[in-house]
C-alpha cells in the first residue's frame, strides 16, 4: 500500500510539475531531477509551485522512510526462521513471499 502511495504521490508530482513547464521522465530514478528544479531558485517556478512541490517531496520521502522500515522488518522476520531462510534460496522467493505463506500455514 505504501509503494503504491509513494507512486501516486510522484505521478502527482511530475504532473503538478508538468503543467508548469518542468517535465521529467517517469521513475523514482527521475525524482532527483524534480527535486533540483524545486530547489534551484533559477527555475522558473512560481513560489506557491515551488512550494507545494516541496510538500510532495516531502511525502515521497516520508513513505521512503516507511516502506524501508517495513521491508527491514520483513527481512529481519524472515531470517530469524531456519526453514524460512532456507525457502528464501529458491529464484523468486523472497522475504515477502515468505512471510506471506507461513502466515497462511498458521491459519
């Protein structure tokens, strides 16, 4: 829920962005290039733009925050059990996957 967030709120962005003339192209990898022509004081971003921009950007960061701490939980879970570590090993299988059938082996 929270990557698919995260993704909303930088689709929100880039189109915010793009109806003010700054076009980056799709991806977290291009969230960099948003994130300098909001800091750059030479763009040529109107100051409420600018702002509400920065408010996404922090947003994004926050669900960073959340999703990374989530997936270290996840990880850390999944490795303290000797036949869930062992599954991970398997192409494919990872510690969601993991997580996902033991809960269902318990119900």
């Amino acid at each position: 829920m929270f990557v698919g967030q995260r993704t909303q709120m930088t689709n929100a962005l880039r189109g915010h962005l793009a109806e003010h003339g700054l076009v980056a192209a799709r991806g977290p990898a291009h969230l960099k290039t948003l994130a300098d022509a909001i800091a750059d004081d030479d763009t040529a971003l109107h100051p409420e733009v600018r702002d509400l921009g920065q408010i996404y950007l922090e947003q994004i960061e926050a669900l960073n925050a959340r999703v990374a701490e989530l997936d270290a939980k996840m990880r850390c879970a999944a490795k303290k059990a000797g036949s869930l570590r062992h599954a991970q090993t398997m192409p494919g299988v990872g510690p969601v996957t993991v997580l996902a059938k033991k809960r269902c082996e318990l119900h």
